[in-house]
C-alpha cells in the first residue's frame, strides 16, 4: 500500500481487522518493513498490524529535506492519523525507537515496545571529535588545494573510509539526516510517556549499549527492561523464542481479547 505523507511517499502493510487494536512497527535505520516482518507476524490474526518503510528507506521516497526526530515523528502521526489509528501500540527498533519514545512522549498510545531503541546522545571519546574536526577542516582546504574535483573525490573517499557503514550506504541527502539525528538526545521527554514500555535488549548490542536501555528505564515512568544475554542489536532476531515469550506476556490483554 502506498499514501503521501508530508511530501513523502509512504509505503507500507496494513493487515488485520480494523476493528482490532492497532500496532504500528517502525524498522532501524537502513533497514525496512521486512527487517522487522518477523515482529509484525507475532501480531497477526491478534490486532491490526501496520508495518511501514520509514521515509528514505525501502520503497518509501527520501524526506525533501534534512529532517530532525521532530519531522519523521510529525510524519508518523499524520500517517496515524490518516489510518484512523486510535491510541495505537508503538514498536520501534533502533531509529524507530526515537520516534516511538517522542511520539509516546506527547500522544496517547497504549503500549510501547522499545527493541534496541535509539534515544539517548552517544557519548563521544576525544578520537572522536578530533576525527570530526579533521574531516570538516579537510573539507574547506582540499578543494583549494587539489581543485574542486579531485578535492571532491579525495573528501569522498575518506567519508567512505571513515564513516559507518550505514552512513556509507546512504545517499548524500540521508546522511545529512543521520548525522542531524544520531546527534538529538531524548531523555527530557522520556519522563512524559505515560503509556507502559517494554524494553527489550541484547546485552552485547554495541550500538544502543544496554547502558542505554537502563537509562531509559530509569526516566520513563512504567518501564520494564528485558536483557538477552548473547545477544546483539537486533535482538529480536538473535533470540526469537525469547522475544515471542515476552512480547505475548506484555500484549496478554489485547491477544486474549482478540481470541474470545
């Protein structure tokens, strides 16, 4: 299914009865609905699931410009809208993760899942920032030096060298994106969800540390974390009999109801 959200075109699942309670499952970054399809089967024949591809990433077109967290969650919440959502379930793994803790932070929705959640600023080493640094300087002085073409090339390939290899898959306009977003730190809205939220970790996950998640456990109000050991950032892949368990345990309610 394909609609137009704020100058994007969303592409997106919508299945299950409409007369069931609604989940919506935003994928991480680089990825897309299929990423996360193992997630929205959990669901199937027990609520409405919606699976979407975040702007820029799978079939969905790019933002028209550098969007912040604000902007994909305002697109997510017209998109909400647009289905005639009401107080859905919200799960987000990873990029997902910063919109379904900001839109949970100022919309009525009934439950959250936080998978590997981004949300919480990086904090950076000094290598870091001098790596920075040096590529913004590099930036201005190579293309004086070396002429704007080959300065191009050369500031071309020390990004490819240098960066992650999800800023490296993306286009020029998604990585402006990124670095605007991996940048915006959440916690101050994290004491605003009233939903409950479900944490759901893996203990060696290098990308969001679970350092992260007990962070966001202790801010957010009615939030519970479980941890898996072994596992990485995608957790829900590495451990799939164990996300099962918890995710019908979290959703018993609105499982039970659907089936009686």
């Amino acid at each position: 299914m394909q609609t137009q959200i704020e100058g994007v075109t969303l592409e997106y699942e919508d299945s299950g009865e409409k007369n069931l309670p609604a989940v919506l499952i935003m994928h991480g970054w680089g990825c897309d609905h299929t990423t996360v399809a193992s997630i929205a089967a959990l669901f199937h024949g027990k609520m409405r699931v919606v699976n979407v591809d975040l702007p820029g990433h799978g079939k969905s077109s790019e933002p028209p410009a550098v969007w912040s967290i604000e902007d994909f969650t305002r697109a997510m919440e017209k998109f909400i809208d647009f289905l005639g959502l009401e107080k859905p379930a919200l799960i987000g793994h990873s990029f997902g993760g910063r919109i379904s803790i900001l839109m949970s932070s100022r919309r009525e929705v009934s439950k959250v899942v936080l998978v590997d959640s981004a949300g919480i600023r990086p904090s950076r080493p000094l290598k870091y920032y001098l790596k920075v640094y040096s590529f913004k300087a590099a930036k201005r002085i190579l293309p004086l030096l070396l002429g704007k073409e080959r300065g191009s090339r050369a500031i071309d390939a020390w990004r490819g060298k240098a960066g992650s290899a999800d800023y490296r898959n993306s286009s020029p306009l998604m990585r402006a994106v990124m670095s605007k977003c991996v940048n915006e730190d959440l916690k101050s809205v994290m004491p605003y969800i009233k939903a409950p939220v479900l944490l759901v970790w893996g203990e060696n996950d290098t990308a969001t540390p679970l350092s992260d998640a007990k962070t966001m456990e202790r801010l957010i109000p009615d939030a519970g974390l479980v941890a898996f050991p072994g596992c990485g950032h995608y957790s829900f892949l590495d451990n799939p009999r164990g996300f099962k368990a918890v995710i019908n345990e979290f959703f018993k309610p609105e499982f039970t109801s659907a089936v009686s």
